[in-house]
C-alpha cells in the first residue's frame, strides 16, 4: 500500500510541475486563476497522502486552512477579474 501512495504522490507532483508552467505560462488572466486554484487543490491531496502515508492526523487542519485560503484566493482572484475591484470603497462623503 505504500508504494501505491509513494507512485501516486509522484504523479501528482509531475501534475504540480504542469500546473506551475500553466501558472507562469498562461495566455489570458483566467488561466492563471485556474491553474492556482488547481495547484491548490494539488497541494490539499499531497498532504492529505503524505498525513495517510506518515498515519497521523495532524495535518488535517492544515488541510483545513489551505482549503479555506485557497477558496477565499479563487474568489478574490474572479471578482478582480470581473469588476477590477475586490473591496468596493465609498469615497463619496
């Protein structure tokens, strides 16, 4: 069973390396939203293999906490993208 988890944290970070170039790479801003979003994910599954592979549960909150920072960037990252404003400030007063 450990080899299958040791071949599987392999592949995902060769698939890592792929998003990374796309990351630096990508032709349009989405893109680069996109495979952010993906490389956190990545990140989520190697750690979550990595805590299976060392059998501890002490790496689920920072499962947790990378789940919720990456959800938070992906947000921040579209309503950028759509409105060129993440915090709309009144300065009308």
């Amino acid at each position: 069973m450990t080899t299958f988890i040791i071949a599987v944290i392999v592949v995902i970070c060769l698939s890592m390396i792929a998003v990374i170039y796309r990351m630096v790479k990508g032709p349009s801003v989405s893109d680069r939203v996109v495979a952010l979003d993906s490389l956190g994910v990545s990140l989520i599954s190697l750690i979550g293999l990595f805590s299976i592979l060392v059998e501890t549960s002490f790496f689920l909150e920072i499962i947790l906490l990378l789940a919720i920072l990456s959800f938070i960037g992906t947000v921040a990252f579209s309503k950028f993208i759509e409105k060129g404003d993440i915090i709309k400030r009144d300065n009308s007063r």
